[in-house]
C-alpha cells in the first residue's frame, strides 16, 4: 500500500475537528475551554472523557488512554495508523497524499469497505428508481403497500437489489475493488466456496435493501425485506429480514440504526425512542418523532445502551404490543437499569407496530401525548411481572408473584427506583407496602449469601473505582513543566534556551516528554504543540494528552505565567545543584586526606555551588 505522505498527515491534522470528531461517539458539554462526555470505551455515568480543541488531545481518565484524533480512531474503532488517517480524512472531506501517487492507487481494505458499500447503496436506490425490469413493481410496493412516500427512500438511500445480479459484481471489478474486498464486503454467498468471483450470488436479489450506517452516517451493511420477486433459489428466501454478516465494518452488537440521524435531532437532549425493526425507526422518524433507533435484528444488548447513553440518559421504548414485544422490552429493562438509563415504556395503540400505527394518517399528532403519558420501568415491570388477578390470591400466592421482581431490583442501583417498584408491587398484588418491603430485604439478603464475592462486588453499579493502594506522588519539576508548556506552547523554545537538556529527568513519563520538545526546539522544529505531536512516538502522545488533561496552575496573565515557569526552572536548578552536592559530598569523604591541595580543590567547588544557589536560569 501507498504510504500516506507526512505533510499530507499534518495538515489533516491541523484541518481536523477533534470535538465534532469525539462527538460522534459521545455527548460533548463544554466547560471554560475543555469539552466534557462520557468515556467513549466503557460504560458510566460520570462524564470522565476530556477534550481540548487547542493542542487537539484527548484523555479518557477511565481507561487511562490518550492521544490525538488519529489515536482516538484507532482505539475506538480498531483500526491500525493509515487507516486511522483515512477515516478522518473522509470525515473532513481531506484529499490525502500519497507518496506514490494519489489515495486512490492502493487504499487500505477497509477504505475499499466503506467505497464498495457507498457505491452499492447508490446502484441499489437507482434501481428503485429506475429498474428496467421491476421498476414499476418495487415502487408501487413502496408507495402502496409500505405506504412510504418516494421522497422517504431518497432521504434514507431505500434501494432494490435487482434479481439479476450481474451488473453488479461486473461494475464492482470494473472499479478496481480487490477480490478479497468484495468478498470482504460480505454482500454475496459463495465467496468461501471459490476465489472465483465469477461463481458469487449477490446476497440480497430481489429484495428491497435499506443501508444501515454508521455514527458519521456511513453505508456499512445492508437489512434487506423479502418480495414476491425474490428469487426461490435465494438460500434464505424463507426469511423475512436478511442482514449483512458482521464484517470488520459492521458489528451487530454494537451498532445502532438510524443513530447517527437521532443523536442530533432531539430537541434539548430528548429521549431516544427505541423500536424493533428498521422500517419501524424510518416510519417514526418521517412522522416527526424525534430520536427513533433500532437495534440491528436482534435483541439489544449492553453496547447498543451504551452507545445510546453516551448521547442521553433518557429512553423511550416503543415496541410492539404483542407478547413478543413485552418480552423484549423486559429483557431490555435489566441492562437499561445497568446503563444508568432513565428508561420509561409506550405502549402502541391498538396492538399494531409503530410502523402500522404511523402510517394512518393523524396518528403523528398523538405522539406528544403518548410520549408524555410514558409509563415508568418500575411500573411497566410491575404490570407485566404480576398478574391482575394477583390481589384476589392467598397471601403466600401474592408473594410468590414478587421473586422475579426482586430479582430484577437488585440491579436498580437508585436507592428511589427500588422504592417505587416496591410500593407499586405492593398496590398492584394487594400487599401492605412494609410487608412487600421486609420481603424483598430476605429476599435479598438470600441471595447475597449464596453469591461469590466477586459476584456481590459487581452488584454495585455506578460506584466509582476504587483508586489503586500505594503512596500519592509527588509533583517533579518534568510534571509541572509539561503542564505549564501544554497550556502555553508558545513558551517551550525560550524554555529550551535556558533549560539544559542534561537537568531532565528523561527516565520518567513527563521527563520524556519534555526532552522530546525541548529537542525539537533545540533542531528549530517547533513550530506549535499540535504539528510536533504528531511527530513525537504513540508514548509521548499519550504522556501528553494525560498531562494535558491534569489541572495545573492557572495564569492570570503573561506575566503570572513567566513567573510560574520561573519557580519551576528554580526547581530544576536546585535539583542539579543539590545532586552535585551530593556528589561532591561523596568525593570528599573518599578522598585520601593526606592530599590537601586535592581537597582543597573539592571545597572550592563546594561553595562555587553554593553560590550559584542564588543564579537560577530565567526568563
């Protein structure tokens, strides 16, 4: 592959936006000239992933990881360097360099990805469009049957896999793809049978595709509904919904649909309304409902919340009425309840899917209500746990209806969720509210002493980590300076021409750091702590992201600032002179002591020191 040229790699840099970069993978608040979220790599509910658009580092205090933009692409996406730099290349519509030649000679296989499927959705919405042979057909189902509007498919790139599935492997060769990115793509069966692509199917003949896309609104896999027209040698005919395979794109688990539509169009950081299908989220989304997702057809899971967490605490679940989509919904309230979701439940009308539902016409105008009138998890859980007739049981019937409840509660975590479960349950099974509340203490207290330790420590969610033991260190004079030049770069060449390298500590994490800049400095390479970051290796980009994110000693003005990294220049000045002291110290009392002009020689030296005690380098 074509090595991306370096001065290619640092105008991206300088071009590139690490806030709106970070903010598509999570909820960005500002505070003073810092950008706050959630940790992008794990899940919690205490904002410890920090931002600064000035030197464009990033730490995440809860993984302990740091870098630049280009570090951040890599970890949170799995991606090696140049892929890295070709991701946020087509984020910010950079043309990148190549030195042998344009981007286009040899891309990487996952920007290869990401081109084959951009193109596919492309040919695929033409033939909705446009299809010579079943044209006509695919639009009247859309227009009639689903009861879309055209302007629906364009909006959502809504396409048709034509039966006749040669144009569309022929055009893909034709672009220059590689055989082992078309295969990769996971868009056609056989590719494990033969390395021929001559003997490939198209995956998804015959069926309307909606392309399902990534956080930056990307085309990675596909969801495909079966048609009348779907050939019967389709090995999956049968199924209603076909999906892509996971790929290195696209990962089931972890990818939500419509997400990067949702994140943005929630007035005041509204909730997100979770539905079962895609054509579900499409509908409520062209009704006006404001942050409808889907999960990726199969049950949600812990990473969808968290990806859903990162951008709101809220969520509205709007599934289907029918048993099925209860228990869904109670599958779902236990890892919500982890999540740190506040997560309420919409019941749809008339037992119909929201997609059914929207589709009558002025049935958009009740969503307002319906989403205000949204029932509590607590009470949803209670109403579905326990059944009506309940009240009218003998007492120890009522209480055996609780054990799954309490179950459930032991997740909770807030102290007030618990409380209002337990009095709903006690109203709902006709039980005194202290009765149901003494219960679920034995009840848990049952389950504690049959758990491992190590299985009661994970019943505390929320609760922060505790620090590791050992004593706290202290400030170096390396730690201050980086500091002090992170905030003020402007400061590290006058600091390199008073500062002697050889004071530096370069064994330590700050130490290295600050003899790498200092270095640069000294070379005339220092231009601004952005450009010589992405000079420096991946250990010195973390040391400063880490640095930069630690609180330092704010300057009022310049001159605050001079006299700061004045007291610290004391500092290395006094750590050199006090070693040499030390050293001398040990010359002295070795030195034979019949040689006295020797040690008269070492005294001398002795209070030279001494005296340039009081000549510390400033500036």
């Amino acid at each position: 592959m074509a090595s991306i040229a370096r001065r290619s790699i640092d105008a991206l840099r300088d071009k590139a936006d690490i806030v709106a970069l970070a903010g598509d993978y999570t909820q960005l608040r500002q505070r003073g000239r810092e950008w706050w979220g959630l940790s992008p790599f794990k899940s919690e509910r205490t904002p410890s992933f920090k931002v600064n658009p000035e030197n464009g580092l990033w730490y995440c205090f809860s993984t302990q990881q740091g870098g630049d933009i280009f570090k951040l692409v890599m970890l949170r996406e799995g991606l090696d360097f140049p892929e890295a730099v070709e991701r946020v290349a087509t984020r910010f519509g950079h043309a990148l360099e190549y030195e042998n030649g344009r981007g286009g000679d040899a891309p990487s296989l996952r920007r290869q990805l990401l081109d084959i499927h951009d193109l596919v959705a492309d040919y695929w919405h033409r033939c909705l469009r446009d299809d010579p042979v079943h044209g006509d057909w695919i639009r009247r189902y859309w227009t009639g049957t689903r009861r879309f509007p055209l302007e629906v498919a364009d909006d959502f790139g809504v396409g048709f896999a034509p039966v006749d599935d040669g144009k569309l492997l022929q055009g893909l060769i034709r672009k220059g793809f590689e055989p082992a990115a078309i295969a990769g793509s996971g868009l056609f069966f056989g590719t494990e049978r033969s390395p021929d692509p001559a003997r490939w199917r198209c995956r998804f003949r015959g069926r309307l595709v909606i392309p399902i896309r990534d956080i930056q609104g990307r085309a990675i896999a596909f969801t495909a509904r079966s048609l009348d027209i779907t050939p019967e040698d389709d090995p999956t005919r049968e199924a209603k919904y076909v999906n892509s395979p996971e790929t290195e794109l696209f990962k089931k688990t972890r990818t939500v649909f419509n997400l990067d539509r949702a994140k943005d169009n929630r007035p005041d950081r509204g909730p997100f309304v979770l539905v079962e299908g895609q054509l579900d989220a499409i509908r409520c989304h062209s009704a006006g409902v404001p942050g409808a997702v889907a999960a990726q057809g199969t049950a949600v899971t812990e990473e969808h919340l968290a990806q859903i967490k990162r951008f709101s605490d809220r969520l509205l679940v709007f599934l289907d009425s029918d048993t099925a989509g209860q228990k869904a919904a109670m599958r779902l309230l236990p890892l919500g309840l982890r999540a740190g979701l506040d997560v309420r439940f919409v019941a749809v009308p008339d037992g119909k899917d929201p997609d059914a539902f929207f589709a009558e016409p002025g049935n958009a105008a009740r969503w307002p209500a319906m989403a205000e009138s949204a029932e509590s998890a607590m009470r949803f859980c209670v109403r579905t746990l326990i059944p009506p007739d309940t009240a009218g049981q003998p007492l120890a019937a009522r209480l055996s209806h609780l054990g799954e409840l309490f179950q459930l509660l032991e997740q909770a975590g807030a102290e007030e969720v618990v409380n209002e479960a337990l009095n709903e349950a006690a109203r709902h099974a006709g039980i005194g509210i202290r009765e149901v509340h003494l219960a679920y203490e034995r009840d848990r207290a049952t389950r504690r002493a049959q758990r491992p330790a190590a299985q009661l420590q994970a019943l505390a969610p929320g609760l922060p980590e505790a620090p590791a033991e050992g004593p706290a260190r202290l400030s170096s004079p390396e730690d201050d300076l980086c500091r002090q030049l992170m905030a003020a770069d402007a400061y590290v060449h006058p600091i390199s021409q008073v500062l002697p390298l050889e004071w530096v500590e370069a064994s330590t994490p700050s130490g290295k750091l600050l003899s790498a800049l200092l270095n640069e400095a000294l070379h005339g390479e220092f231009d601004n702590l952005r450009a010589v970051l992405g000079r420096l290796d991946a250990e010195c980009q973390a040391i400063a992201a880490q640095v930069a994110a630690e609180p330092s000693e704010a300057a009022a003005d310049e001159q605050e600032r001079r006299a700061i990294l004045n007291t610290v220049l004391r500092s290395f000045h006094e750590r050199h002179i006090q070693a040499r002291l030390r050293a001398l110290d040990a010359r002295i009392a070795s030195h034979p002591s019949e040689d006295a002009e020797g040690l008269l020689l070492l005294q001398r030296d002795k209070i030279a020191l001494r005296r340039a005690r009081s000549q510390p380098p400033s500036l």
